[in-house]
C-alpha cells in the first residue's frame, strides 16, 4: 500500500477488500480487568490461577478467568455467516475478543481461517481481515461473502446460463444427485470453468460459486443432493450409498 493511498494492491487469490485507515488508534482495552469484572449475563466471573510447567519445570501460575464471556443468544448474528460447515464457532466469539483487542481499522488475521468466520466478523466490524489455510475451500467460502454482489446482479447472470449445456455427466453421483439436478450442477460447472479460463470470473461468479459448493450436500431441504453430509465431511459414492439403503432415500430434482 503506499502512503497516500487507503486500496491495497492485492494478488489473485488476495481478498479485494477497501478498508479506511484510523486517523487515531483508542486505547485497546485491558483485557484482564475487562474479563475480571464481566457480567453482562448475570453472572460475575470467578478467577482462579492454572498451573503449568516451563520445559525446564518451572511452575507457572496462570491467571484464569471463568465466566460466560459469549452467547449465542445475545444478538442475531450477520445472515453472511448462514453457509453450511462443521466444526465452526459461534461469530460471538470472535467478535468478543476482536471488539476488545483491536480498533477499528486494525488488521485482524485468522491463520486457520476454515470456513472464515473470524474473518466475515471482523469486516462487519469494519476491520481488515487477513487470512489463510491450507484448504482451498475456505477461500471459496470467504472471500465471496467479504464482497457481496447485488441480488440483482446474481439473478441476472443466472438467467444467462445455460443449465443444459454440459460436458460431463458422472454416473457413479447419481447416488447423490436426481439426473436433472445432476446435469445442472454439470451445466454450471463448466460455465464457472469457462469464465475462469477466460479470465472473465467476476464477484458474482464468486458468490454463486459459493452458494452452489455450500448447497451440494447436505441433510435439509434446500440442498442439491439426496440426504448427506456438508461439503468440508462429503462421503464417497459407496459410503453414500451404505448410508442411504437403510432409510430408503433417492434423490428428488428441485
């Protein structure tokens, strides 16, 4: 970035993001007197001391504070954090600790970003998120929902697809997938496949890309596939297939 610009220059895989620079930082809080006297939910915090040993045995003493610091009933969280994922946290607990230790403007970074739900907080926020992992899913599942399209323009470029027009039809997912539903997903997996090739890929590819990877499997209404788990614990064909016998479950087109 240079100094008189507030855009940072940023790589492909980068996330396109304009962030204002603080004119003045406030004071970060201290977070030990904060969590001492917590007790927004009734409650006022215990505090106890942890042991533990250094690798040369010395005994530490760890200050411990035990209280319900976050809730998931407290506030309704962003609906940019409804995608399907397991293994997440509820967005209170970022937002707990981002609130208390950085400013806005600050640089918030997550190096285990997974479905990027630190990330998405600390741009509600109106801080500067940074991250990474070494799934590549997590940047199909972040970086749309930090640069979200109109829903207008989403509708549009749907409408310019053409859901019949694929070159592919594996066979061996029809255990997953009604054939109609199955050839839509082929159909635009090759239209997101032609504009990455074409260098055409824009926010709204980025956000329906999205959408369709978290709508692939899952075990409610609304998802592409027959009854199965998310997309980051998606089974195989066979296990799919030893999963759905007992219950009698086939594929529907929606």
């Amino acid at each position: 970035m240079t100094e008189n610009s507030r855009v940072p220059r940023l790589r492909d895989d980068e996330l396109p993001l304009v962030f204002a620079v603080p004119k003045s930082r406030e004071r970060v809080c201290d977070l030990a007197a904060d969590l001492a006297r917590f007790e927004d939910f009734g409650h006022a915090t215990r505090q106890l001391a942890t042991e533990a040993k250094t690798f040369a045995g010395e005994t530490l003493r760890v200050p411990t504070f035990v209280n319900e610091f976050w809730t998931a009933k407290q506030r309704q969280a962003s609906s940019l954090h409804e995608i399907s994922y397991r293994a997440c946290f509820k967005p209170q607990l970022p937002r707990f600790f981002i609130e208390r230790l950085t400013d806005p403007g600050s640089i918030v970074y997550d190096s285990f970003m997974g479905r990027g739900t630190t990330l998405v907080e600390a741009a509600l926020l109106g801080r500067a998120p940074a991250g990474c992992d070494v799934n590549p899913l997590s940047i199909t599942l972040t970086r749309p929902r930090l640069n979200p399209p109109f829903q207008r323009d989403v509708e549009t470029r749907l409408e310019e697809i053409d859901f019949s027009g694929h070159r592919e039809f594996p066979e061996e997912l029809l255990v997953f997938y009604h054939p109609e539903t199955l050839r839509e997903i082929c159909a635009l997996k090759r239209y997101l496949s032609e504009r990455r090739e074409t260098a055409a890929w824009d926010a709204v590819d980025d956000w329906i890309a999205l959408v369709a990877l978290n709508r692939l499997t899952g075990h409610s209404p609304g998802f592409f596939s027959v009854y199965t788990m998310p997309p980051n614990q998606a089974v195989s064909a066979k296990s799919q297939q030893k999963n759905a016998a007992p219950a009698r479950r086939v594929p529907h087109h929606s």
